[in-house]
C-alpha cells in the first residue's frame, strides 16, 4: 500500500487579542460653590478605582490663573499607582437633570501612562455652561464626574505588541473634547448600564489637593 499522501491544508490565520481590564469610578463633588474658581488650586479625589492592578483617579480645577483657560472646567484622569501602565480613559461629566445623552463624554488617546501622570483636558466645558442653574450638570450644589479606565497588562503588551488602538497619533497632546471614539463611548455606555465594576463611589465635600499638577498631559 502506498503511504498516504501528505494533504495539504488550506492557510489558517490565528488571530490574539489583548483584553484590558476595565472599570468605572464615580465622584461626587459636594459644595462645590466652596471650591475657588479661577485658581491654581488642583481637588483630587483620590483612588476611585482599580483597573489592571492600577489605582485611578480624578482631578479638577475651575478655571485657572493662564487667561487663556480662566473661565474652563479642567479635568484630568490620574495614575495614582507607582507603575507604568498601557491604559485608554474616559471622563464623563454627568447631566444629572436631562439624562445620560446630555453628558458631555471626554474620550482620551490610548498611550503608555508614566507613574503619578496626569491625562485631560484644560477645556473640557466653560464654567458658565457647567454652573448654569438650567443646563443640568449641577444639583443641590453637586457635580457628578465618572471616570472609565481600560488597562492591557504591560507584560502582555510587551511579548504581544501594542494592540492598534495603542498606537499613538503623531500628535501627544490632547484629543479635542468632540473627537470621542463611538466603539469606547458605546462600550462606557454598556459597562454603566450594567454596573459592572461600578461598586466603587467616593463622595468628596471640598477635597483639595496643593499639587500644582494639570496642564497639558505629559507624554510618554
């Protein structure tokens, strides 16, 4: 009998994906007419969540002393953990009268985050816009930011290679505040409406941080 001959398979492609770890914090300002406007005084909300063994939070600023940016809301997401970590953020600042479309939704760039760095915006809205008693986004003198965090594990990232999302544009800085990406603002509708990792919420009255920090991002 003749040995069977070999057959030849058609090419298969083995395709590997890279899964962040990710999560959503939410940070209740209260008595927020106590906060300076127009300051270098930065308010910190501490850790409001965990993603890729990273601690995540928030900082804010109500205008500042640079003319240019003296009436703007500044928001920023931070790396409070000791570690570099590959990580894409989304800050949400929440209308709280006229419902979850009326948000105004801040997508960031996915890039390599360096320890203690800061990522945002320096006019994420006016503050004209932010404290009108009409427009929604501040109740019983309470603002509402939620932050939404995805992290790749470095390691991963390094044997694996940097997913697509993770390749930065030629430019560092920041995304305008109208460019959100609609695959990441669908998956941060998606993970807030089933709560998923939402277990985490700090109510923070007047928590103020000396840190100079904000301004523009520093990149990696």
């Amino acid at each position: 009998m003749r040995p069977a001959e070999a057959m030849a398979l058609p090419g298969v492609a083995v395709v590997s994906r890279i899964v962040p770890d990710e999560a959503v914090g939410r940070w209740e300002i209260q008595d927020l007419c106590r906060f300076q406007r127009r300051s270098s005084k930065a308010y910190s909300s501490g850790p409001i969540l965990v993603a890729g063994g990273s601690h995540f939070g928030l900082l804010l600023r109500l205008g500042g002393k640079d003319t240019e940016f003296a009436s703007d809301l500044q928001v920023y997401a931070v790396n409070l953990s000791g570690k570099r970590t590959m990580g894409q953020h989304t800050i949400r600042v929440v209308n709280q009268a006229r419902g979850r479309d009326s948000d105004v939704v801040l997508a960031g760039e996915a890039g390599l985050w360096d320890a203690k760095s800061e990522w945002g915006w320096k006019q994420a809205m006016s503050l004209e816009s932010l404290e009108d008693s009409e427009a929604g986004f501040v109740v019983d003198d309470t603002l509402i930011l939620e932050l939404y965090m995805q992290v790749w594990e470095a390691e991963a990232v390094r044997t694996q290679g940097a997913p697509a999302m993770l390749v930065r544009s030629p430019s560092p800085h920041l995304q305008p505040p109208g460019l959100a990406a609609p695959s990441l603002a669908a998956d941060l509708s998606e993970l807030l409406r089933s709560g998923r990792g939402s277990d985490i919420i700090v109510k923070g009255a007047g928590l103020g941080s000396g840190a100079a920090g904000g301004g523009d991002p520093e990149p990696s």
